[in-house]
C-alpha cells in the first residue's frame, strides 16, 4: 500500500509538493512520519554567504539582524567570525582551519594504527597457541 509511505498524499507528486513545502521552514517533521519529532533542517548557506555574513558582521551590521536576515544562529555568527580572525592570523587564541583538519587527520590515523596493533597482537597470540597445542 503506497498511500501508507506517503503520509495523507494520495500520489506521489503530492508527496513531493508536502516535502518542498515542510523544507521552506526552518523546524519541520518528516512528510512521511506526520508524528516523527521535529528535525532541524540543513544549512542552505554556502562558503560564499558564510564569507558574506563575516564581511557584513566586521563592516558594522549587528550579528543579531544578521542572524534575523539570513538564519543562522548569533552564537553561529559569532564562531564564523572568531574562526575567520584564527585563519587570517587576526586572533591566536585557537587552532585555524589547517591545523585543526590536520589534527582530525592524526587522531583517525593514530585510531587506525592502534586497531591493526590489536589485530596484529591477538593474531599473533592466536599463532603462539596454535603452535603450542
């Protein structure tokens, strides 16, 4: 039964035209879950409003009509700015966009190595008891 996955619809392009209506709000439930709870929706914003909104913000524009205009939190504002001043060498008091995508990178590489030392060492073990018995 189709009209069951598609929520009240009775087709499937009114299903799609539920969908693109509930995406226009920024808090919504899922079109085919009428009782799921509510989900944030996804960023719309790309690199080049993000950018815009830091020029704005060190232009003079207040962080809270900015976040009215163009919905993003203030507190997320405010962590744009701070991490644009950390990568134009602006602020020191946190890591910049490089180094804290190289830390992520060491931290999963040494995640890595430590799960193929465990393998390594209950092969290994597992070799020694065979070898014994």
């Amino acid at each position: 039964m189709i009209s069951g996955y598609l929520g009240k619809s009775d087709t499937f392009d009114q299903a799609i035209g539920e969908f693109a209506l509930a995406r226009s709000t920024r808090w919504r439930r899922p079109p085919w879950r009428s009782l799921a709870p509510l989900i944030a929706e996804p960023s719309c914003l790309n690199f080049v409003d993000t950018f815009r909104i830091v020029e704005l913000a060190r232009g003079g524009r207040s962080i809270t009509a900015l976040a009215r205009e163009f919905e993003p939190t203030v507190e997320t504002i405010r962590q744009w700015i701070k991490q644009a001043g950390l990568d134009e060498g602006l602020r020191s008091d946190g890591l910049t966009t490089t180094e804290r995508e190289e830390l992520t990178r060491l931290r999963r590489e040494i995640r890595v190595l430590r799960e193929e030392r465990e393998i390594l060492a209950k092969a290994a073990a597992w070799c020694v008891s065979r070898t014994r018995a």
